[in-house]
C-alpha cells in the first residue's frame, strides 16, 4: 500500500522548492504518494513539469487558496 507523505514549502520560492521536493522524492519508494503544498507561482508551474520530467507522475495540481497542492506519484 503506497504511502502518503506531506511537504510544506510554504514562503519556499523557486528553484529551491524543487530541490526539497527531489530530495525526499528520492528518500520514497516507488508507489508513494507526495502531498506539496507551496505558495509560489513560479514554483507551481514549473514544479510538477520538473518532476514529470524526471520521471514522476503528477497525479493533480490544484490552487488552494493563495497556495497550490501537488501530488506527485514516485
């Protein structure tokens, strides 16, 4: 059964919000389902093309009030 983990980078901005996210996407095991919830624009855009490009599946990315939550399936 996959797991779910949560990362807050709320006031993280971008390119290091996607430095924090690789580094535990490569501490999951394969299945395991990442929860980000961050606040910047440039983050949410460019975040989940990042992890797709690195092989993950974003399984959503939704606005969440002034914040965003992606979830990406390692």
């Amino acid at each position: 059964m996959a797991a779910v983990h949560q990362l807050d980078l709320l006031g993280v901005p971008c390119p290091l919000s996607w430095a924090k996210t690789k580094v535990l996407l490569a501490e999951l095991a394969a299945g395991d389902l990442l929860e980000v919830t961050l606040d910047d624009p440039r983050g949410a855009r460019d975040l989940p093309r990042a992890a797709e490009a690195e092989g993950h599946q974003v399984v959503r990315a939704d606005p969440a009030g002034a914040a965003w939550v992606i979830v990406i399936e390692k």
